[in-house]
C-alpha cells in the first residue's frame, strides 16, 4: 500500500542520504514524502495512474523550491512506483521500493540530457516497463508490456508539469504548507531526513 501520513512505514534509524554531489543511485532507506492532494492533477492511463504534483518548497522567496514532481502509480493508486522531482537545486529522479519502504535516487542532468520534462514524457513513452521492473513492479511491467498502456494521456501530463514550472501568486503560501507536510512526514516516518540535510 502507498505510504501516507496515516499509514507509513516502521520505523528505522535515520540514516544519511548525501553520499556524494553526483547522485548515481543512491540508496535511501525511508519512503517518499506523500504527494499533496489538493496540489496534484491525476491522469487515467489505463493500467497505470499518474499524477502531476506543483510543489513547492521553502520560507522565504530566495530559500524557496517550485516545480513539478510527477508520480507513476497503479491503476488503483495504492502504490506508487516511480518519481520524478523537476526542482530543487538538483533534478532527479526516484525508484520506489514498495516492499521494503525505500527509495533509489539518481541526479538528473540537464546538461547533458537536456530539460527534463521532455525527458520523462520519453522515458515514460519508450522505458515504462524497463523503469517499473527497477522498482521492483515487475507483474506490472508485463502487464505493460502484453497490454499496454493509454500513452495519449503524455501530452496532457507534459503540460500540467511545464504549467507547475511557472511562479503563482500562491508559491510562498504552498511553499510553506510544503514545508509543514515535511516535518510532518518526519514526525510519522523519523528515519527521513531530507530536511536536515537541505535537499529538496
């Protein structure tokens, strides 16, 4: 089941997350911060659900993160599998790992790859079952791969991520309430530590 503020994973010993600048891979042994409903745009594609979030992070307008992070569910939105984080001083990505209530990260880099945004529209389109079977959903990567999945709905997905890109009126209000739904998060979940460790 996906973790939420009513519902995480046992508790562990936090450990630290920042092994080294360039992130490949890194393993974090606590679950992902929940996305914020009320900031998420869903998207059905069929066997797969997902959602587009507009974080934002911070307290002030210079100590302050916005942009999009895109969540690859299931179809019953249960479990979540893969994260993509568009903010933050460095991009990256996360393999959820459902049956142990952990997380692989991986940097992100722009200059290489080029915006990310497009990036993960392909990535999506061209390695979903590759990604899925990385998370360790690997019933649902044949499902994918026999079935497949409603891609139309990438067009849509792209948007609502650039959209979440763009300053709003309300950036430091939802930046805040970000930061409280984090403390909170390490109030019921204590071995995330991202907070302490400044990266968001």
């Amino acid at each position: 089941m996906v973790a939420t503020m009513e519902n995480p994973p046992p508790a562990t010993a936090p450990l630290s997350n920042r092994q080294v600048d360039t992130i490949r891979g890194q393993y974090h042994k606590f679950m992902l911060i929940p996305l914020i409903e009320q900031h998420s745009r869903w998207f059905d594609g069929g066997l797969i659900s997902i959602a587009v979030e507009a974080r934002a992070l911070g307290d002030s307008p210079e100590r302050m993160a916005r942009g999009p992070s895109i969540h690859v569910f299931n179809a019953e939105r249960n479990e979540e599998y893969i994260r993509f984080d568009v903010f933050g001083k460095v991009l990256h990505y996360h393999y959820i790992l459902n049956d142990v209530n952990h997380n692989i990260l991986w940097g992100y880099d722009p200059d290489t790859n080029g915006p990310m945004i497009p990036w993960v529209i392909a990535a999506l389109r061209d390695r979903l079952p590759t990604m899925l079977r990385r998370a360790g959903a690997h019933a649902l990567a044949v499902e994918v791969e026999e079935q497949g999945w409603d891609s139309s709905i990438l067009p849509e997905v792209e948007q609502a991520a650039s959209k979440a890109l763009a300053p709003r009126e309300d950036d430091l209000i939802r930046a805040k309430e970000g930061m409280d739904w984090m403390y909170r998060w390490q109030k019921v979940h204590p071995q995330f530590n991202t907070v302490e460790e400044g990266q968001y």
